[in-house]
C-alpha cells in the first residue's frame, strides 16, 4: 500500500539544516579528534551508528556541533543534517513533530501524539536521504532509539555521558 506522502518522499531536492544546531563559539585543541570523527563518518557503511562519549564538560557536545558545521560534512550528508538535544526529560513528540515538518511531513501526521507512529513517519519521509542524525546529551536508551530512523544512507551520531549506553546505540 503506497504512503499518502510517498511522492514528497521520493523526490527531496533540497538540503535540510536544521536551525536547532546550536552556533559554534570556538573549537580548541579538538583537531585531531574533530579530523578522525570526520573521517570516521565519511568512511563508514550506511546505517552506522557512532557515539562519543565522556564526562560532563569534556565538549561532546562541542565536537558534535563542530561535526554538523563542517562543510566537508555538509557535501558528503547532502540531503541534511538533523539535530536532536535529549537531556534528562525529552519531549520526544514535538522533536519527532520538528523533524517531520523539517522533512515537509504533512502536518496531520506531524502533529501526531504517538512518539513511536510519528518515528514511523519521520523514517519514512527520510526514506533514501544521504543525511546525518545528531542525538546529542542521550541519557536513556528508549529516547535514543526513538530517533535512530535513519535510513540506511544515514549515519547517526549519538552524544553521551553513559558507557552503556553508547554501547548499546553504536
């Protein structure tokens, strides 16, 4: 049975940025880190999943940022980028909403109540996309996994302060 959004989905000639990535102070002392992630993610096989992991403060977040900027990652996503901040108590439906109508998901299906059917939707509007998925600051793996709908062009990136976590998401 063909999706009522099937035609949007097939044809998406624009690049999507998404305007929550937060703006890049400065990058210090981070090259050689920032370089081995970016190749890392140019090199990997489609559908990969990556984290960086580490104590608070130590600038996951920071390098994560600076990933999203690159422009060399820009050309190789280059249907998008979207972007994703969890903390400890996420409103997962408006995010999942956020990114549907970022995809041009229509919205009587990105206003849509149920987390899991909305992460259903948003897959689908993502289809064959080239993109890259930052889930910054996870903490549980239930949210996390909401936003691991990446096709399998995509390679999603996951921030986090807990081991097992980023085992279990990489």
């Amino acid at each position: 049975m063909n999706s009522p959004y099937q035609d949007q989905r097939q044809h998406h000639p624009r690049f999507i940025f998404d305007p929550l990535i937060p703006p890049l102070a400065h990058v210090v002392g981070r090259e050689q880190e920032l370089l081995a992630l970016k190749q890392r993610l140019c090199a990997s096989d489609n559908g990969a999943n990556m984290a960086i992991i580490g104590l608070p403060g130590v600038g996951k977040t920071t390098l994560a940022i600076a990933v999203a900027l690159d422009a060399d990652i820009r050309a190789y996503f280059h249907d998008g980028i979207l972007w994703v901040g969890l903390g400890t108590t996420p409103n997962i439906v408006a995010h999942l909403g956020r990114w549907g109508t970022l995809l041009g998901l229509p919205e009587s299906h990105a206003s849509s109540r149920n987390g899991e059917q909305l992460a259903l939707s948003v897959r689908s509007m993502i289809g064959a996309r080239k993109m890259l998925l930052v889930i910054d600051d996870a903490w549980k793996l239930e949210d996390a996994l909401l936003f691991q709908i990446g096709g399998s062009e995509c390679v999603h990136l996951v921030t986090t302060r807990i081991p097992s976590l980023a085992t279990a998401l990489a």
